[in-house]
C-alpha cells in the first residue's frame, strides 16, 4: 500500500477505470447478495477506489490552477510543486 493509503495496484488505474470499477461495486452492494465477507472486501475496495478517484480529481485541480493566462491571452502553465 502506498503512502496515501491507495494499494500499489491502484496506481495505474486512470479516472475513469477507478470510477467504473467503484460503481460497479456499489450496484453489487445495493443488490444485496453474496455473503459478509464479500461485502466487507468490496466495501473496502470501494473505500480505497475512492479515495484514489479523489486524489486524481485534486491533482487535476491544481494543474488547472496553475493555468494562467497573459494579457495577450497567451495561456501558459506553471510547474507543479512536488515534494
């Protein structure tokens, strides 16, 4: 598991793979069926999906943010901070 409490095996999943495979989990919820345990894991999976879902829309938010625009009109990017 990563530092951000995402599993390593989410990491390469995009938006929308994360997004579809969490609905998919809570349509499967909703329905009711299987057994406890079952549940449990999917829920837990659909907690770290969204959280991953999460820290992707913040990280597009900041790269959006940063996104300035010259009196030109000229659009122009400053870098991401890491760290």
């Amino acid at each position: 598991m990563s530092k951000n409490g995402v599993p390593d095996d989410m990491k390469n999943l995009g938006f929308e793979e994360a997004l579809e495979e969490l609905e998919k989990i809570v349509r499967n919820l909703e329905l009711g069926q299987g057994n406890l345990d079952d549940a449990m894991n999917a829920y837990e999976r659909g907690a770290q999906l969204k959280k991953h879902c999460e820290l992707q829309l913040a990280e597009a938010k900041t790269r959006v943010e940063k996104i300035s625009f010259a009196d030109s009109g000229a659009a122009s990017v400053e870098p991401m901070e890491t760290g």
